[in-house]
C-alpha cells in the first residue's frame, strides 16, 4: 500500500492522505491455438480449418490477444479465425494482460488442400499385345504435391484386385505370363 499527503510551495500541507494498493505482476499470460478441420496425411488439412486462440494471466487478468495471418497487421482477436481450402497460412499471436506484460510470439501453420489431384491418362494407352508394357504419366500439380499412384491392374479370380502399390514411381511395367 502506498500513501499519500501533498504540500504545495508555501508549505502548506493537504487535509487528508490518500492511499492505493499496488499489484507487482511479473507473469506472463499464456496462450495456445486449436485447430479443427478434417485431418489428412503428413500435417494437412482436407477441408477448410478454424483456429481458436485461447489465453490465461493468473496475475492481473488477459487484457486482450493478437494475432496475424502471414505478414498482415496484428489484430485483436474477437472470434475463430477461418482459413480457406487449398492455401498454407502462418498464423502468429501473442497475448497480453492487463500490466501490460506481453508474452513471446507464437507461430502455427496450418497447410489445406481439400482438392483431390486431377485424373491423368497415360502418354500410352491402349491395346497391346505385347509381352511387355511400359506405361508411363508425367504426376498432375496439386497443391500439397503428389504423394504417389495406384494402380488396379484387373481383377482375380476371387474379386479381389491385382494391385501394384508404389507411392513414388511414374513408370510402371506390366509383363503377360
């Protein structure tokens, strides 16, 4: 508690002291991002994604968070933040409370491709009757990259299909036995 009397140059001294409680807050707050959406392989999103940023300060209470999508001014974050289909986005925040403490940046990154890659036809399709066939594609673009192929090459006889799974390759050889 810190009190207070006021004298003025004449030396007169006030008719009351007045006094304040002072709050020392050395505590950052600390924030966190959740995103949703519907996960796909190796860190992807396959559809549009919403992040909620969320922050606590256990000393003088959250004055309010920030954030930014790439190198955008920082805004005061209100409600979710969407972020479209098919884009990668930096999404930076930080939060501070109400001494004024601010806390270290954060950063996420969140990558949706929800377009699945075009059809392709081979450069060679057709009929052949050859003992050996070579069937090569140039892979289409997408926007995270090509991962790989399928391939179905007809059917046994109990249904189940001749698969050729290479997940890297371009070129794929058939032989006739």
């Amino acid at each position: 508690t810190v009190y207070a009397q006021f004298k003025d140059a004449a030396g007169n001294i006030g008719n009351g002291t007045i006094s304040d409680v002072l709050t020392l807050d050395q505590t950052l707050p600390v924030s966190s991002v959740t995103l949703s959406g519907v996960i796909g392989d190796n860190g992807w999103y396959k559809s549009d994604v919403t992040a909620v940023i969320t922050a606590t300060d256990s000393a003088s209470g959250l004055s309010h968070i920030e954030y930014r999508i790439g190198d955008a001014s920082y805004s005061t974050y209100a409600t979710a933040i969407p972020v479209s289909q098919n884009q990668t986005a930096t999404i930076t925040y930080r939060a501070r409370d109400n001494a004024g403490n601010w806390e270290v940046t954060h950063s996420t990154i969140v990558r949706s491709d929800s377009s699945p890659p075009p059809q392709i036809t081979p450069s060679d399709a057709g009929l052949y009757s050859l003992p050996e066939i070579t069937w090569t594609w140039i892979p289409p673009s997408d926007y995270s990259g090509m991962a790989g192929y399928y391939v179905s090459i007809g059917s046994y006889a109990d249904g189940n299909d001749i698969v050729a799974d290479a997940w890297s390759s371009t070129t794929y050889y058939l032989y006739s036995s």
